[in-house]
C-alpha cells in the first residue's frame, strides 16, 4: 500500500502492477467442503476431534515448545496452541492444510501474549530480494477454520530507524482464511496493519474480529475478504500532520465486485490524538480490473481527527464515488452526515449487519459468541439451534440461551489525554507503614481532594488528575477519603501506589456508628473513594513490565489505636453475631459510564468495589488481590445497576467474586467475560434480588477454588444464584457460556434458601441456562444445590454440555433441560426433558494469578 511519506499523487501513481505483485506471494486456500472441515455453528475451534491435543508455548522453557512455529509446526488440524505469557520475537506461519486450528493466549490479557517482528515490504532478504507486502507479515494465517484469542500480534518495523527503506508497508496479520475468528485480540503496526485478504478474489472468505484493538495509519486495514470488525478498539496514529495535513487513511478495501460485501466496522469506537481532518474513512484499492471496495461505518465513534465533511477520498485514479462506501447512526466529531458521506437508509440498514456479512452460503454467525476465554472450546450465545436438533436427529426442543448482557458497545477503555492536575508523591513508605504523625493525619488527603475539586467537569471532556512518582523510592501517597466528581478519572502512574488510612477516624461518618468497631449495623465508615457523578473513572497505566498502579486499603495491618486488623475486626463480627464497621475501597453512586480501567486492588477492608445505581460501568484490566480467608471482602459488586462489563480481570479475594444485586432498584444487562477468580465464594448474584436481576451473560471465565497463596476459600462456589424469602425476587435470563471451575466445593449453587432466610418476598430462579461447563480436581465430598422455592415457583435451568468431575447434587423443585450433561438431577418436584443444543463441553486452562 502507499507511503505515507510520500504525496497522495505520487502514492495514487503506483501501478496496478505493482500491487498485483505486493500480493502475489500468498498461499492458495484450500476449498472447504465438508462438514468435517466446517462447524455448524460459533467459533471453528467448535469442530475439534475427540483427539485433539493441546500445544504449550513458554519462552522460557517451562512448555515443550519455546516459539508459537515449532507448535504450528508440531499442531494437527483442530489442535490448540495455548501460549504462555511472553514476548516472542519471531514469525508465524499457519498453512492451509491446518484448518481449526486455535491459537490462545493462556491469561486471557492479550496484552501478556506478544507476537512481534520487524519486516517490512522493502527489507531486504538474505538472497538480496525484498519481503514484498504480504512477505512482510508477522503472522499470516492461511487456514480456514481458525480461532485466534487473546494475542497481540505487532509489526515493529520503524522507517525512521531505517530510512533506506522505500516501501514501508509493514504486515502485522494475514488473515486469509475462511470461518476465521479473532476475539479479544491487538494488531499494531503502522503502515498495512492488518490484511484481510483471499489469494483468489472470488472465494468466500470470511473472518470475524470481535473485541479488537487495531492501531495504525496508512491503509491499515485492507484487502479483499468479507471481514466483520465488531466491537473494535481502533486507534489512529498521531504523525503530526498540520493543519490541512494528511496523517492517513483507515482502510483500503479491494472487494471483488461481484462479492455484495466487503468490509464491515460496527458497534466500533475509533480513537485518535491526532489533528482534527487529517484522516480518511478510506480509499478504493484497485489491485484488479475487478475491484470494486465496499466499507460501511455504523453505530461507530468516529473522532475528530476523521475528516467528517470529505470522509472518503480516491486512489491511483479511481474515484471514491465509484466504490461502494456507506455510513449510517455514527457518533462522534468525525461523524457529520452530508453529501460527502452517504448514509445507508433504516430500510437498507437491516442488509448491512455481522450476521448478513459473514452467513455466505452455510449460514456461518460467530458473532453470538463474546468475547474470549481460557478454554480451546467454544459455544455460541444461540446456545442451540433447530439445525443443531437436526445434526443429531432428534426432535427434542431447541435451546435459547436469551441473555445477551451488556447492550452498550463496550471495547477496551483508553486513558484521558488530557490531564487537569498532576500531583506528586513525597512519601516512601517502609512495609506499607508511614510514621504515626502521617498515619494519624493522612498527609495527601487534602492534596488528592485539592485537584479533585479543581477538575471537577465543565464542558463534555473527561479530565484526568494524575498521581505520578516524585522518584523510584518515594512513589506512595497515604489518604483518607477521597471524592472523585463527574467527568474525573483519578489516574495513577505505574509503580504508584495509594494506600488507605488506618485511622477509623479518617472515615467516620457523623452521626452513625463508630468507624472500626463492631455495632448492630455497619453504617460508620465512608468508602476510601466515592465516586459521584457520570463519566468519572478510576484508573492506572501500565508499564511495559506490565506493573499498574494500585490502590491498597491495608485491611491486614492494625487499626491505629488497636490491636485487631481490619480483617480482624470482621471475623470477631461474624462470632459476635454483630457487624463490623469496615471502610469499602470504592463506591459509585449513581455514576453513570463509570470506569475502572488497568487498577490493581489490594487488601481492602470491605467490599472492594460498590457499583450503586448508575447505568453504564465498565471494569477492564481490574487486578483484585486479598486472600481467601479476608471475610466481607467481595470483588466487584454492581447493585440496582444497568448496563456493566467486567472483562479481562484477575479477581481474587474472601467472599463473592462478583455479587449482582437486585436490592432497592432491580439490576439488568450485566456481563462477565473473559476474567480469572481465586479463592472467591464464585461469580453470584444475590442475595438481594428483591427488585429483580435480568439479562445476565457470564461467559468464558474461570474459577479457582485456592487463592494465589494455595489457601482455600472457606465457602468456594463456582457458578451461584442466592436469595431467599427474606430477599427474593425473580432472577431470570440468566446464561453461563464456555466456563471452567476448579478445586471448588460447590460447582453449581442455584438456592432459593440461602441462609435459611425467613420472610415475605418470593424468591424465583427461571431462564436459567448453561452451555459449556467443566469442573475438575472438585474437593472431597463437592457437591451442587439445584433448589427451587416450591412447585409453583420451581428453578428452571437447562443444563447443555456440561461435565462435571463430581455429579452430587441436591435438588429440589426444578425443570431441568438436559443435553451433553453428566449432572442429572434428581429429587422431589424435579422434572427433566431433553432438549438440543450446538456447542461442546470446554477445554479448559487455568492460568496463575498474575504477580503484582
């Protein structure tokens, strides 16, 4: 593709020619033709043989293969590559004749897994030719059929270190394979980022990116598949074109003309620092005398660096009129609607979606399936389908899962550019312990709050007040409560870390009881931060080693005046039958778009997160540490809440994972995807559900039963819905896709007297559906609860490929749907019948918590 550093006419005369010969190189794709070859539904990873094998890669030596080739190499088709944590230096071929074959980042962070090299068109190879584009490739995956999750794949190639280099088109991935799925992926380069592409024009060849970050400049997206960007992360480089300068040009689209799609960017969010005006939507690639580019942009965030008013533009002689580019309900600054850019209409909207993109001639749809997670397996969020009764001839009724979660576009946040205040540690804190002076009276309190208040929302950007280091010793701030307002993030810098009071007095609230003591309620102590406002964050950045900054509350050291812990305090609370006065670490009230963004959370002395009330929350790269046995210290807890994403986390501490309450106002839309928990009581909703909890997905996590330090959780569950008549109320659309558990005592917890909770209130599970689940190396004597209320409020569940390594259960009052399952319930008022479903029980790997 064309050089930024050259004209746009000199990068419009390249010849036809020329581009024929950048892509000539690539591999001929197979055909595909059978079912053995192709899934029926979801992910491709779906048609693995019952002899499939699982290939591990660790760059230092701890898996049997050192790079991700020598396993593509080793793989079988419809084998798994599980990649340990790393960056590999190298670059990565998959053939043609692996097709289904998977590539997985082992965390679940992409950012963990690194695939990188340096070449680009013009880099000379050792027999004195160059790479070419597509020779340039860091990754180029030929195979039809493959699922690539949670890898970063880059292309480093630099043209100021090699201005000797002409042609600097510098390939991250080829994708050039059909039934292709990346998921929670990052493709970063700059020129020529990522090529989907089909060696032969007219073959349908289909990839699907969901939930992916792709950063570049020039042409950074191009060729000629049929390619679904959904829920992407897209940034545009800053180059630091001026005023009326030209940075670059997103995609570059050579669709055959007898294909009706080409390149579909949806539900996406495109960032960018840049100029305003210095980037095109794209241009017309005309490799062929057959091309004719089709693009549309919708229900996308364009920036202001996009050139709203001449979104499009020619290329080597063609007209952008003449291609087929369309935009419709974008958002943003660069989102004008005028002649310049067309607009698809409502009516024609319905032609110009994922699933009419990417159904081709066998009705592929991966798109039902979010995300991405620890497991080789997938399912899909259809769950099941009348095709899938059909496939194993039987007539029982179909699965729908129903739950669909979060109804927001939610990709992975960015920091703010902009930053309001900065302010800098003076303190070096010796084993997480200041002087009595600075534990007494909190020297930073009253500095944090000072920038706080000054950057409190004005117009419509986020601000950020930024917690930085003064050196590499004194990078610690010691505070008390801290309030951030609307439209603040509070920012740390890697390697900072807040840490909370251990004066009760710091936090006591006037009037009610006392701050660190125990009483009848637990009403004394005001959060460490407190959130209130719309469009707030807390957040860190992460360093290259990976380090983020942290906010820890100190729950295992003494109380000032005392000598109980924090901790300590809550375990006497639970043998005096009272309630321990403990600080949570942060509340959100009623904030709207809240994020939580890269923050680690350390040892907090209640709950560590509070979402109350608002409608939008987003907690992505979340790292909570607190040990098992620290009791009420729950993870993430959204309350009367709409509309939340908990994805891409490590979550470990002593009581509930995540806990979704339906209390005072019921909650709704809420997924958890793609996350890590130890030693927690498991992923719950409950127990008040009093006002309701609806439209639930829980997708693709996993859940230890050990924390990071070997100690068992005192109540380890996996999967849990808990309430009872003295807080019940309806839970329903409820839908578990793709999870894995182990070393836990209660795979499955569904309890509708929980506690033995005596009342007025109805407690009533329905809706409730499981597809892909697999527990191992369960504790002695494990055991599951299946327990509706009574017969006219039964459980309603369906169990679909589930294999658990302990099948006890008690069960009671349920209507059970059953396929692929090994747990059969049984017991009074239980009622079974078979349904269909597509899918399959998942491999399963459970990666370590990460080292903070």
């Amino acid at each position: 593709m064309p050089s930024p550093s050259r004209t746009p006419q000199q990068q419009h005369r390249r010849s036809r020619a020329t581009r024929r010969r950048l892509i000539a190189a690539g591999s001929v794709l197979v055909a595909i033709g059978g079912a053995a070859a192709v899934p029926l539904f979801a992910d491709a990873a779906s048609t693995t043989a019952p002899t499939a094998a699982t290939l591990t890669v660790a760059e230092d030596g701890s898996a049997k293969y050192t790079t991700v080739q020598a396993a593509v190499n080793a793989a079988k088709a419809g084998d798994t590559i599980s990649i340990a944590k790393g960056t590999y230096h190298e670059t990565v071929n998959v053939p043609s004749s692996k097709t289904g074959l998977s590539i997985v980042g082992a965390t679940g962070n992409p950012e963990d897994v690194v695939i990188t090299y340096g070449n680009a068109s013009g880099t000379t190879k050792p027999d004195g030719t160059t790479y070419g584009t597509l020779g340039s490739a860091t990754a180029t995956f030929a195979a039809a059929g493959m699922t690539v999750k949670n890898v970063t794949v880059t292309n480093s190639f630099s043209k100021a270190a090699n201005p000797k280099v002409t042609n600097g088109q510098a390939v991250a991935l080829a994708a050039e394979g059909d039934r292709q799925v990346y998921r929670n992926d990052r493709f970063i380069g700059h020129q020529d980022t990522l090529l989907a592409w089909s060696p032969t024009a007219t073959a349908q060849t289909r990839q699907y990116f969901g939930s992916v970050f792709i950063k570049g400049d020039t042409d950074f997206i191009f060729g000629n598949a049929t390619a679904v960007f959904d829920h992407a992360n897209i940034q545009l480089i800053d180059n630091g074109a001026k005023a009326g300068g030209l940075n670059g040009f997103i995609t570059a689209a050579n669709t055959e003309k007898s294909k009706p799609y080409g390149f579909l960017i949806s539900n996406s969010t495109v960032t960018s620092s840049a100029r305003a005006n210095t980037y095109y939507l794209g241009r017309p690639w005309h490799p062929t005398g057959t091309a004719v580019a089709q693009v549309v942009f919708r229900n996308t965030v364009l920036p202001a660096a996009v050139k709203s008013a001449t979104p499009w533009t020619d290329m080597s002689g063609f007209a952008w009129t003449s291609a087929r580019f369309k935009s419709y309900l974008n958002t943003g600054a660069g989102a004008a609607v005028n002649s310049n850019a067309p607009q698809l209409t409502a009516a024609t909207a319905a032609d110009y979606t994922a699933q009419k993109y990417l159904a081709g001639t066998d009705g592929w749809n991966p798109t039902t399936s979010s995300g991405s997670g620890p497991t080789a397996g997938s399912t899909t969020a259809a769950a099941a389908t009348t095709a899938a009764a059909a496939s194993t001839g039987t007539t029982a009724s179909a699965v729908s899962v129903g739950a669909t979660g979060d109804t927001r576009t939610v990709t992975q946040p960015s920091v703010p550019t902009t930053v309001c205040r900065t302010v800098s540690s003076t303190l070096a804190m010796s084993s997480r312990v200041s002087s009595t002076a600075n534990e007494t009276t909190p020297p930073d309190t009253a500095r944090i709050q000072a920038a706080l208040d000054a950057c409190t929302q004005s117009g419509s950007a986020t601000v950020a007040v930024r917690l930085t280091a003064a050196d590499s010793t004194r990078n610690a701030f010691l505070s008390g409560p801290l309030t951030v307002h609307k439209g603040e993030v509070l920012l740390l810098d890697g390697g900072v870390t807040l840490y909370g009071s251990r004066n009760p007095k710091s936090y006591q609230v006037s009037g009610k009881s006392t701050c660190g003591t125990l009483s009848s309620s637990n009403n004394g102590c005001n959060p460490l931060i407190t959130v209130s406002g719309a469009n707030a964050g807390v957040e860190a950045v992460r360093s290259s080693s990976g380090s983020q900054g942290r906010i820890d509350g100190r729950g295992d050291l003494t109380m000032l005046g005392s000598s109980t812990t924090w901790w300590g305090l809550a375990t006497a609370a639970q043998s005096a039958g009272k309630s321990q006065n403990n600080p949570r670490l942060i509340q959100a009230n009623s904030s709207d778009n809240f994020t939580l963004y890269d923050i680690d959370l350390l040892n907090s002395t209640n709950f560590h997160v509070v979402y109350n009330g608002g409608n939008g929350f987003t907690a992505w790269g979340v790292r909570i540490k607190t040990p098992a046995g620290a009791r009420n210290t729950d993870g993430i807890d959204p309350a009367g809440a709409t509309n939340v994403t908990i994805a891409d986390s490590y979550i470990q501490d002593g009581d509930d994972g995540v806990a979704i309450k339906g209390g005072s106002k019921a909650s709704s839309n809420i997924t958890v995807r793609d996350s890590h928990f130890y030693g927690t009581h498991g992923i719950s909703i409950g127990s008040e559900t009093y006002s309701g909890v609806t439209n639930v997905l829980v997708e693709n996590n996993t859940v230890t039963g050990t924390d990071s330090s070997g100690t068992a959780s005192g109540s380890s569950t996996g999967l849990r819905i808990k309430s009872s008549a003295a807080s019940g109320g309806k839970v329903s659309k409820v839908g578990y896709l793709n999870n894995c558990l182990t070393a836990v005592k209660a795979p499955l917890v569904f309890d509708t007297h929980y506690s033995s909770g005596t009342g007025s209130y109805t407690p009533y599970f329905t809706g409730i559906v499981i597809n892909g689940l697999r527990s191992t190396s369960s504790v002695s004597k494990a055991k599951s609860t299946l327990v509706g209320l009574n017969a006219t409020y039964p459980l309603g569940l369906t169990l679909a490929n589930v294999s658990l390594d302990t099948t006890s259960a008690t069960s009671s009052y349920a209507d059970v749907g059953l396929y692929n399952s090994n747990l059969k319930p049984t017991g009074t008022g239980v009622s079974t019948s078979t349904v269909s479903a597509a899918g399959s029980v998942p491999s399963c790997s459970f990666p370590a918590f990460p080292t903070l």
